[in-house]
C-alpha cells in the first residue's frame, strides 16, 4: 500500500491492497466466465484464505494519515495477508 495524503481518493484506492473486499474486486471476479468459480481460486489462492476487511486496513492508514506517524519515513507496509511472503 502506498499512502500519499495528495492523491485523490480514486488513485489511493488502487494503492490499496488487491485483496480486500472492493467494487474493483467484485467488477473483475464478475467478468470472469464463472464468477462463483473466479472467487473461490481468488480466495484459495490468498495464504489466509480470506480477503482482506476494510477495518483491518484502516488503522494503519489512520495512523499514517496522523501526527503519530510524523517520525516515519520512507516504509514500506504490507497489508496483504502474507501474501509477499
């Protein structure tokens, strides 16, 4: 995820992790031939067997977004469910 507090809200949205439950998400399972079939390999696919919860991504773009975070510089968070592991 990379967070920029200039982007607009469409540009920090395709930063987000792919793996979480959104429209884009859901516009590209549905255009699979199978959708119900597309979602189950997505998922079987992620090493927690789930998608990710927008309020298990939010905390840390809270934290980000906040005079908290004023010390950090040049991090890279992964917020994907060990999938870069």
């Amino acid at each position: 995820m990379w967070l920029s507090i200039t982007l607009p809200k469409r540009a920090l949205q395709r930063r987000l992790p792919r793996y979480r439950r959104d429209p884009f998400l859901h516009e590209r399972i549905n255009a699979q031939p199978d959708p119900v079939v597309a979602r189950q390999q997505f998922i079987a696919r992620q090493p927690m067997g789930r998608l990710a919860q927008a309020d298990e991504i939010a905390p840390l773009v809270v934290f980000l977004a906040s005079d908290e975070s004023a010390f950090v510089t040049g991090q890279a968070y992964a917020i994907d469910g060990g999938i870069a592991i």
